[in-house]
C-alpha cells in the first residue's frame, strides 16, 4: 500500500479541514481515495480465503462517505482525518460483526467484531456464553487472541477509548449486568458492552506489500470470538 500518498492528504487534510481548501486539492483526495480502495479489493479478497462468508462483498460496501454529517455534532468539521474499511458479511450498517482497518496518522489500528449491540441483543450473548463457558474460552482466551487484544478488563471510565494499545471491549459495565449472577466467574465477560477487539499499530503497518501478510493472523485470532457473537446476533437479523 502507498501509505504515504495517504498519510500526506490525510495530514493535510487534518490541518486545512475546509471547503476551500478541499476543493483546490481534490486531485489529491482522489488520489489517496483510489490507493486506499485498491487496497481494500485485496484485504477483501484475503479475507475471503478464510472467511468465505465476505467474498461476495465489493469496495463500496466496505468502504465509507469521506464527508462528515456535522448535523448533531459540536464538530463542524465538513470532512474526516482518517479512511476506514469494515468487511462484514451482512454489510456495514448490519449488527453482525465484521473485520475492520483504520488508516489515520498516528491512529492506525485493526479491530474486529461487533461495535455495538442492543440491549436485548446483549444478554443473548451473555446468556450464551454462560451456557456455552468453554466455546466461549477457547475462542478468547487462546494464546493467539490474547497476543493481539489481551486486556485489563478495568472497569468502564471515561478515558476508555481506541488510545489503549490493543484491547477487548470499548465499554465495560462497572458491576455485573442486572439478572445475571454476580459471583460468576468469567463476569468480566458479561460486563462487556460490546464485543469488539482492537490492536494498534505503527503507521508503517501498512506499508508496502507485507501487510496483509501481517494482517491476516490478526484477524484469524479474532475470528472464533466473533463468529460466537454473530451465532447470536444473526438470530435476530
């Protein structure tokens, strides 16, 4: 991937977020967008040699709008700083989980599963997990998992975020979920608000040929956990 082609519009972009300037160096856009979609052909690709569930999926259903909707944010910021990819199965706007990559200057990262789930949703897979404990360990607690999104699991507090170097679950209720025992012993699984792994990585990452070499056993350690969680959320889809 030519990382600095993008990385050097997305500077840019970063510190002249305007129409004006965007319009003179749209060139530029295009440029960066076509690397970054080209280079989201092959990552789907990939994945589908192991996932033969995603191989029907095209660029444009993993890719999104480059402009941001500043309807309902303090942010009027027209566009983003960063391009990001989510392959998932059912599409990007589905609750079943999917594999995602995140390009931004000094923000990279690769994260998989699900990002948000409702409430309802929610305690099916807490309920599954409980009544399927061992399923559920292998896939979170393999050596592979845990080499690339190992966690505190620290309660939820505000400075949860994609900071972290590599982790499991965004939010974390701070006790265990209403209806479910509190004395069990893998709560800290029930406490998660969603299922969603992350780990990241330098900007060089992404560079030049060998990162969907390098990609690749990131996302096959995640895997188990998340088609766990889409057993679940696919009932209700």
């Amino acid at each position: 991937m030519n990382t600095n082609l993008i990385f050097s519009f997305l500077r840019a972009v970063a510190a002249n977020n305007n129409r004006p300037w965007f319009q003179t160096h749209k060139d530029e856009y295009q440029a960066a967008r076509a690397e970054f979609e080209a280079s989201t052909a092959q990552l789907i690709a990939r994945i589908a040699s192991f996932d033969d569930s995603v191989a029907h999926l095209t660029v444009k259903d993993c890719t999104y709008r480059f402009y941001r909707d500043t309807r309902f944010s303090p942010d009027k910021s027209p566009y983003k700083n960063h391009f990001g990819a989510y392959v998932s199965a059912h599409g990007k706007k589905s609750l079943h989980g999917g594999y995602y990559v995140h390009l931004q200057p000094d923000g990279c990262l690769v994260a998989c599963g699900s990002y948000w789930l409702p409430t309802n949703i929610l305690a099916s897979c807490r309920n599954e997990i409980m009544a399927n404990e061992e399923e559920w360990l292998r896939c979170v607690e393999s050596k592979e998992f845990l080499r690339f999104y190992a966690d505190t699991f620290e309660p939820c507090s505000e400075h949860d975020s994609w900071e972290t170097k590599q982790g499991f679950g965004l939010e974390k209720l701070k006790t265990c979920p209403a209806g479910f025992p509190r004395d069990y012993q893998y709560v800290k699984y029930l406490r998660l608000k969603n299922y969603c792994c992350w780990h990241r990585v330098p900007d060089s990452f992404f560079e030049g040929d060998q990162w969907l070499k390098k990609i690749e056993p990131m996302f096959k350690a995640a895997k188990p956990m998340q088609d766990f969680i889409n057993s679940v959320v696919d009932d209700y889809e």
